[in-house]
C-alpha cells in the first residue's frame, strides 16, 4: 500500500470514529428531538406548512425579536413569506429531556428574508417539545439575539 493512500485510509476511518462518537453522545430520545428540530428548520426554509402545522401544538407560542405569537399566525407568516427562513447554520445543541418535555438549545446563524431584506442573525434558539401520545410536539420556539457570532 502506498504511504498516501495509507494516510488517506487512516484520515477516513479517524472521520468515521469521530462522527460515530459525536453520535453517540446523545441518548436515542435526545437524538430524535436533535433531528426533529433539524427537520424543522429544513421545513420551515421550504415554507413546507404542511409538516409544520403536524409539528406544532395547536396551543404552541412563538417568541421572536419582533414579537410572540400563537401557532396560527406563525404557520400563516412562513406560508405568505413575512419571514423566510432560508437557512440556518448550526453551530451547537444541546437538549435535556425532562418527563414528557424536551428542551433544545440551538445556538444558530439564522439567514432570514423579513418583510424583503435579507438579513443574517446569531440567536440562541429555545424549543420546548411536549410529547402527548407517543409524538412529540412543539410547544415553544424563542429566539434571544446574541451578541456575537455562534461560529466564533
């Protein structure tokens, strides 16, 4: 075997070990609400309302710099366009599972179009999970600007 594709070989498999550690750190319980919450962000870039409004309870609030609001509005706001959550880059997570709630911390740079500008934030994102017959639901979405960058 040739010493590059020996390092080559070498580099793939410390890859693979790696992202099978950063896997692992999760119970299978916190890995599901770390891919729902992933899923979100992927419906709400493709205004995809539909698996929303199966997402969040009916009775679910939503905190954003501009205000907070209900289900209903939140799910008309991504639908018309009001914001658009193009996408959001994912710097850190975290989730602690209490009885039948979820709490995930996303720290996030959120590429957004509000009201036709575009515009790109650091929050902290705050989402509660309630699950109620075997699913899990959203029951809060918050965002706290910060200060700086979460790549940084």
């Amino acid at each position: 075997m040739k010493i590059i594709d020996m390092k080559t070989s070498i580099i793939g498999l410390l890859i693979i070990f790696s992202a099978q550690w950063s896997y692992a750190q999760y119970s299978a319980a916190e890995q599901e609400i770390i891919d729902l919450s992933k899923d979100k962000w992927q419906w709400m870039s493709d205004k995809n309302v539909d698996e929303l409004s199966a997402l969040f309870h009916e009775k679910a609030m939503f905190v954003h710099m501009g205000g907070s609001w209900g289900t209903e509005r939140e799910l008309d706001i991504i639908k018309g366009g009001g914001i658009w959550y193009k996408k959001a880059d994912i710097h850190e997570v975290s989730v602690n599972i209490i009885d039948n709630t979820a709490i995930l911390l996303n720290r996030i740079d959120l590429l957004a179009e509000v009201g036709g500008n575009e515009v790109t934030n650091p929050f902290e994102v705050t989402e509660v999970f309630i699950k109620q017959d075997g699913r899990w639901k959203l029951g809060s979405l918050s965002f706290t600007r910060l200060m700086v960058r979460g790549g940084n």
